[in-house]
C-alpha cells in the first residue's frame, strides 16, 4: 500500500521514545503504513501525550503533524513544537 496521508493513532507519544503502542503487531502494520506515507499525522487524545507504551512505531521526528485535545500538557505540546511539529489542538 502506499498513502498520500497517513493518520495514525497511538498507545503513546513521547519525545525520546516517539510513537508507540501496546501491541507489537499492530505496531508493526503502522510501521508499515507509515514508511509508505507522505504525509503523516497522529491523532491521539491529551492522555497520550507524553507516555510510551510497549512498541515503538517511528520517532516523533517523523511525523509531520500531531492533533490532540486541549486535555494534552501545555509543555509536552511546546517540546513537540520545538522539534519543528505542528500541534494542532481542538
């Protein structure tokens, strides 16, 4: 497959650790999917913001856009920015 946009959801995003999720084969098929995109974007609710779970999926570097709600901490979406991110909150 390959993807003009790629939305990916996640068990975690982190600075360090970059997406991750829970599950090592759902892991693996967004890793897949995400090697085949132009444009990637994870849509994840502020609980996933600054936490990691099991899998590494990519390193946040990768990404080209993070969407989240206003439930996700300030700082942790400022440190996204940082690297160079667009965070959009709604």
């Amino acid at each position: 497959f390959s993807f003009d946009t790629y939305f990916i959801s996640a068990g975690g995003i982190e600075l360090s650790m970059g997406v991750t999720e829970y599950n090592p084969e759902d892991a693996a098929v967004k890793r897949a999917a995400f090697a085949n995109a132009r444009r990637r974007i994870a849509v994840v609710d502020g609980s996933k913001i600054g936490a990691t779970a099991f899998a590494r999926v990519c390193p946040v570097e990768s990404l080209d856009m993070i969407i989240t709600d206003s439930s996700a901490p300030e700082d942790k979406i400022q440190e996204f920015r940082e690297t160079g991110i667009e965070v959009l909150v709604v």
